[in-house]
C-alpha cells in the first residue's frame, strides 16, 4: 500500500471512524480495521494510527487469532473486562 501524504491523512481518518464507532462489547482485529477503512493489507498500519491517537477506544482492536496488542497487553485484558469481554491466557475467548 502506497499512501502519499494526501493519502496517509484519508487513512488515518478512516482508521479513526471505524474504531470510534467500536462499542463495548465488541472486539475487531487489527485487519478487519483496515478493510472496513477501505485499505485491506494495512493492518500493521491501523497499530501505528491507534499508539498515536488520543481517546480512541484502542482495546476494543485485537490481533486477527485472539491475542491481545503486544503492547499493554494487561491494561488492555482490564479494559476488555470492563467491556465485559473474556480474556485468557492473553487472547479473547
């Protein structure tokens, strides 16, 4: 995926609307982000997009086999439990 600097913005937004429409209870992987975003292959991405912004509800985004972000992984569990979603052993049940 090439994204020239128009482009990396339109991905950036795009990013942020789907995960802002997250509810609790509800859990996406990092590549269903990206397709619904309109950009399938940029799951990598959607992380990069997610460590820099503010207010987004960043737990609700889980690795595409279960596993929770390989960062805050434990912040994350919390939050997800909050959401009243299930955790073990690191991935959602």
């Amino acid at each position: 995926m090439a994204l020239g600097p128009a482009g990396a913005g339109d991905f950036r937004r795009r990013v942020v609307e789907v995960i802002a429409r997250l509810q609790p209870g509800e859990v996406v992987s990092y590549g269903d982000v990206a397709a619904e975003a309109g950009f399938p292959g940029a799951a990598r991405a959607v992380g990069s997009v997610l460590a820099r912004s503010e207010g987004l509800p960043w737990w609700r985004v889980i690795m595409a086999d279960g596993r929770l972000a390989p960062v805050n992984r434990d912040r994350q569990a919390a939050l997800l439990a909050g959401d009243g979603i299930v955790v073990r052993g690191g991935r959602v049940v």
